[in-house]
C-alpha cells in the first residue's frame, strides 16, 4: 500500500481515493463496476498541469501573436492585437470574449491540422513558464499523473475533458499524460476537408464548433463517451456539472476538487483571472465529493522539486 | 492461416487484408505500425449491417411515428407525417431533406439521452427486416464481424464512422460489434444539460449539430480520433472522403469497399434509396483500394444462413 500514490500524503483524500477503487473492483462486491464502465474524466487546467497565472494556451496564443505580427504589420494599431503586442495584456482583454475570440482565431485557424500540431509542438519545445522557469509541459502535477497511472492500472479508461482547444492538448498529451488524442475532449473549432495541391488535408476555420465548459461538460461527455463517467476530477465550477453529473448516478462514483491552497510550492487562490473555485466548493460536502488540499494532502507537487 | 477470417473465400480480398495486417505488426519491419496508431474506421450501414431497402434507422423513425401519433393527432393531417401514417414513405420523403429532419427530430428530440437509449433498445429487441423477417441485429455481415475481431486481435483500435445517428447505434454495437460507444462516431444533434425533478439530465435538441456523411468523414475523424486511421472500410460514395484520407498518407493503409453484388443471398445494387458506389468505384483501381464482390468473396454473408 505505501507504493501507491507515493506524492499523497496519508490522509482523506488518498484514503478516499484508494477505497473507491478497492470497492468498484471487488468482484462480486456490491459496488463492482465491470472495466468497460470504468470511465474517469479530468479537467486540464488547475487540476492535471498548472494555471496560474494564465492558461498555458493564452501565453501560446500571445506568444503567436508576436511571432505572426511581422506577416500582420496592421496588428500594431489594430485592437486586439496592438495591446498584445505592447504586451498590455489587460487592455488586450479589455473587449472580453470577443477580443480574446478575434485573438483565438487569428493564431488557431486557417492552416491544416497537420500545421497547427506542428506549430503547438514547437511552441510546447522552448516556452516557459513566466515565473518558475520550467517548461510548460514540466508543470504538471506529480500526484495526478501517480493518480492516473493507478487508475489505469485497475482498467479505469482515462479522459481529459477540458475547455481547452482539442487540437492544442492532442500534440503532447499522450507524451505527458499517457492518455491518448482519442480520449481528449476539449474545446473545438469548425474544419474543413478539402485539397491542396492534390493532397486532402483538413484546414482549421475560424468558427467555434462547440465550448467545452460548464454545462457543456457533461453534454460532452454524453457525445463523446456515450457513457457516464464513474469518477471526475476537476478544480474550479468549470468543472461543476462533470461532478454532479458522474456523481448522481446511484452507483458509485467518486468526485474530486484540487484545491490551490500552496502558495509556496504552487499558487494559492480560490479565484484567478481564468475562474473561480466557489459553487462547487460550497456543494463539495453534500454532495461527498473529495477536496483535495494541495498543500496538506500532496507531498510533493512537480516532479523537478526532487 | 485456415483459421482466420473462415467467413472469407480465398482470393484477392481476404489475402490484402491478411498481407496488410502482417506488414503492419511485423517489428523492425518497414511498415511497421505502433499500437497505438493502429486505428480502423469502419462505415455501418451497408458496411457493417444490411441498409437495404431503407436504412434501419429510416425503419424506427417510421415505426416511431405511428407509435407517437396517438399523442399527437394532428399529424394526421399534417405532412410529412400524414403520409407516413397512411404507409406511403416516397410521399412522406416527397420535401426531400427538409421533410426527413422534420420527422427525425419529431422521433429523436425532446427526451433525455437515457430515454433515448431505452427507447433505442425496446425498438430493436422486436423490430424486423420486412424482406426477411430477422431482427435487424442479426442482419450484420459475418465476414466483418471476423473482420473486426482478426484486426482486434493484432491491437487494431476499431471505430464506427457513420452518417447514421450516434446514439442510435451506441445502444447496441458494443453488443453486435464488440465496439464500445466512445468508439462509435456518427451525426448528432444539440443537447443541453439541465435538472428534472432535481436530478441532472441531459435533454436531446431538434436541431442537427452535425452531418457525419461525405467531407464530413475525415473532418470527424480528426475531430473525434484526433489521428488519421490506417485503415478504412466502407461501401458507398459516403465514404469516399474517409478513403481518400485514410491511403492519402505516406504511411502503409488499407481502404477498402463492400460490393453488394449478390442478389441471393443478400441485396444486389450500386445504386439505392440510400445512396450509391460510383466515384469511390471508380478510384478504387488507382488508388489501390481493394473491392469486396460480395458473391464472390463472402462464402457466408449472415449468420443465420448456416
């Protein structure tokens, strides 16, 4: 038992975590989940690599705007584009959604999917995280990535479900998560098939197909799986309705909240430029879900502070 | 070598098949594929089960119409439903497009996605070929079911692409095809999440989100996979974008089409009321796609036969 999780510390969490999967693997057992329905989905951001202070795909998107601005001289008076690139980040913000829309779009489509894989997997080569200095794709979560390996060890099937864009998470997701570009489920522009050149290709076009938060997590969950997950894991009320869903089903199911309590080794806040951890905390006890302390509970957060 | 795909006569088909899979999973070979990119879509209808003379789906529309007329008597005078009422399905079909999505959203929205589901299974426990009186789960072709099972067996992921209903088939292929529904990638319509009576639900929309048919394979292979298969099966001009797309790479791929060429023992046509094999035919030599001749291939085409 020591070997497993060995980044959790002893307490609640690990606990709960283990017996919910000593319990729907029991075969025979009154609460034995047959592999096949042993779903469990995870959010990306704040729960499975960090966040703070940004979404890594928002410093890619700025960073592309930078790189794309010699080909686009009109950015430079041009808002959105002008404040990004006197790297005033607020002011770019200041439109909202569709400033950071126009942003989106401008470095996400109009090439083929072959391009833009290549494109996030050079980015994801060199960037950095602006404060400790790592690479991105170093900053993720030990204890998630020990937490995934075991549940896959008992057969779980294991999904990202994320707002992130599908196609910026599928390059490197596998490498990183061992999870797989077919068990990704993001947030997704519209494509096209067509030729270039005599070759089909498909080209990324500059429409939102389908945003993948909120209540649209469980929506995604239905249409891509197809089947209720049994455990979710998120870490702030983007994540609410994966929870309640996967978790109101009366058989068992496990949810679970990370929580950025460690301002030491990590970020501590409740709430952040991209979202805020509020409904679902106040609903965590009645509803039994799990809350993880990230300072109490993980003895260790990323893998380089060894 | 007897002992595999038993269902296929020896000849120019079942020996591609057999030289394609060998190439592949040889190690140190120069085509070997990796595992995990060892992905098979398959189209379903008239691929995988019998689409002949309607799609079965067309049949639970029907069928579902006259079920739901009692609750709702004013289709008696309105068409298309009227006509489908009175038996007369070119009339019904007569608005073309605009009139089928009228009847499909009528027979398909407005429920849960767990309604849906039972509905689903309820129909299919029952309902019946009109020509040969079998249940249309046992109209699926035996050769493919060996098909499945052979490209399985050497670590093949095998997915359904289709332009029939997602949830429609998901209630049942894992049953017939050994496909898990997170497998299945097919049209659907909006859903949205919402709490009935307190519980959570997810509520099926009438209004189409997407047409999984023609260009729209490989954009949903892309969207849905996330990785060009190696393999594709298929029968129609439906398919022909998912062909082109799976042999376009520079990689080792199989594409292949199902003739229906026997009269007998099955359905003889290119050309239905569903649909029709003509571009995809005439590329298939080009392009190197093997042609399946039903007659000529299949030494059994149902189960039930023997």
């Amino acid at each position: 038992m020591t070997d497993l999780l060995p980044s959790w510390n002893n307490g609640i969490a690990r606990q709960a975590i283990l017996d919910f999967v000593a319990r729907v693997i029991t075969e025979n057992g009154p609460d034995f989940v047959p592999p096949a329905d042993r779903i469990a989905t995870f959010d990306n951001d704040g729960t499975l690599w960090c966040e703070y202070p940004m979404y890594v795909q928002a410093f890619f998107v700025f960073d592309r705007i930078k790189t794309l601005a010699a080909q686009n001289p009109h950015w430079y008076t041009q808002e959105p584009f002008a404040s990004v690139l006197k790297g005033d980040l607020k002011a770019a913000l200041a439109g909202e959604e569709h400033a950071l829309m126009e942003l989106v779009m401008a470095t996400h489509a109009g090439m083929t999917t072959d391009e833009f894989t290549a494109i996030v997997k050079d980015w994801l080569a060199t960037a950095k995280h602006p404060i400790t200095q790592k690479l991105f794709t170093e900053m993720v979560y030990q204890p998630m990535l020990e937490l995934l390996d075991y549940l896959r060890s008992h057969d779980f099937k294991t999904f990202i479900v994320s707002g992130g864009g599908v196609e910026f998470m599928r390059p490197w997701v596998e490498r990183v998560y061992g999870i797989p570009p077919e068990q990704v489920i993001g947030s997704s522009i519209k494509t096209r098939f067509e030729r270039r050149e005599g070759k089909p290709v498909i080209v990324r076009l500059p429409e939102l197909l389908f945003f993948d938060d909120k209540e649209g997590k469980p929506a995604a969950i239905q249409h891509y799986i197809g089947r209720r997950p049994i455990a979710a894991f998120g870490n702030s009320d983007g994540d609410l309705q994966m929870l309640q869903w996967t978790t109101a089903d009366p058989g068992p199911s496990l949810g679970l909240i990370v929580r950025h309590t460690d301002g030491d080794r990590e970020f501590a806040y409740d709430k952040s430029a991209m979202g805020s951890l509020d409904v679902a905390l106040t609903e965590a006890p009645q509803q039994g879900w799990v809350v993880v302390d990230m300072k109490q509970d993980w003895r260790q957060i990323f893998a380089f502070e060894s």
